[in-house]
C-alpha cells in the first residue's frame, strides 16, 4: 500500500466512448503526475501537477485531458481513443516536484 | 533526447544465486538515479535514491552502486528467492528539469 489509489484497475472502451481515471493520494504531498506504460517502452510522463497547476504537458494528444481539482486528486479524461493508446496508465505523487516517486497500481485500458 | 539503458532486458537465475544488472545513462547534468522495484500487478516501489558518485546503498540482499563520471550503476541481489522476481526500473533525473527518464527495466524471474 503506497497512499496512491487509482481506480479502475482495468477499463475496456470503444473509440468513442468519454471515460475517466482516476487517482487519489493520501500521503499529504504537492505534485501528482500521470505515466503511460507502452509495451517494452520505457515509462513515459505524461502531465505533472504541482500545487494543482499544471507544469509539465508532455506533448499529448488533446484527447488526454488532465484535470486536478486540488492536491490529493488528479483524473485523465479519455475521449476518441485510438487502439494504440491501450496501454496501463500510473499516477504518482511527490512530496515537491523533485521529489521522490509513489505510485499507484496502475489502471490498464484497452481501447477497441 | 536523454536515453538510461537497462541490461539484460531480462533473466532466470536459480534461487540461491546472486545477480546483477546495470544502467547505463548520459553523466552530463546528473542529479540523482533512482531504482525501483516493480512486482506484477503492483506499484513501483522505490529501493535507492543515489546521488554521490561512487555511492553504495544496500537493504537486505539488495545493494547497488552508481558512478557517475561514467555514467552506470549497478543492482546487485544476494542469494536470489522467488519473492525477488519483479521488474528492476533505473530512473535518472538530471539538474534544471528534475524530470525522471526511466529506462525499460530488468525483469528477473527467480525459479525455486
């Protein structure tokens, strides 16, 4: 148990559906981000959140859509997927921006 | 573009036996290398933070060390058990962006 919880652990959605995931933290801490795990593909960032504004965008599509209500939550929006985006999706929290990672159990998506 | 390169991608050893993989990244810039642990169907967990060039940390079985001029660190693990088997991740973050580039993990499989 790592005080990040991302829900749901497995999502199956068509090319048009609009879905969310979602990741909560309990570990008191200011920046949240998403990662994207492609097969054999390096873990790749995707948003960062520090103190609820977003710092780091890493060149997604538009249909990934972060929202971070305030420091504890942090939801991707998924909208017009495409089958190459099913991939597991990790959020993470630091304590400050350069801090250390705690991430959550991921949520695999499959998008068909 | 920043690459940390992991070897092997992956491996088998008996139980009992001891092992070691490597990460290799770009020494220009360093702040610090991170290894995690990663069991299947779980979060990544941080094992080491290291950032003093010829740094060595150990917890258990595990130990790891780093140098930085040359840019690679190495994972040992001690009389490997079953419970080792996961995905050993290597992460660099260099000064200024304190981003995290992972590489693609060593999975080790321990067999009983």
């Amino acid at each position: 148990e790592t005080g990040v919880t991302q829900t749901p652990r497995h999502l199956v959605m068509g090319m048009t559906n609009k879905k969310s995931l979602k990741c909560e933290q309990h570990l008191g801490h200011n920046a949240m981000y998403w990662y994207k795990q492609s097969a054999k593909k390096p873990l790749e960032l995707m948003f960062v959140y520090n103190f609820k504004e977003q710092t780091e965008n890493n060149s997604v599509p538009s249909r990934f859509s972060p929202e971070c209500p305030n420091s504890s939550h942090l939801f991707l929006h998924l909208h017009t997927l495409q089958p190459e985006d099913s991939a597991l999706y990790l959020c993470a929290s630091s304590q400050v921006a350069t801090g250390e990672l705690f991430f959550g159990e991921g949520s695999r998506l499959t998008v068909l | 573009i920043l690459n940390v390169e992991q070897s092997p991608q992956s491996l088998h050893v008996q139980e009992g036996d001891s092992t070691n993989f490597t990460c290799s990244f770009p020494s220009s810039n360093f702040y610090a290398l991170h290894w995690y642990r990663w069991e299947t169907a779980k979060s990544p967990e941080a094992l080491f933070v290291m950032t003093l060039n010829g740094d060595e940390k150990k917890k258990g079985r595990i130990s790891a060390t780093l140098n930085t001029k040359e840019g690679y660190s190495y994972l040992y693990i001690k009389g490997s058990q079953p419970e080792d088997s996961a995905t050993y991740l290597c992460a660099l973050t260099t000064s200024g962006t304190y981003k995290y580039i992972f590489g693609t993990g060593t999975r080790l499989k321990v067999l009983a």
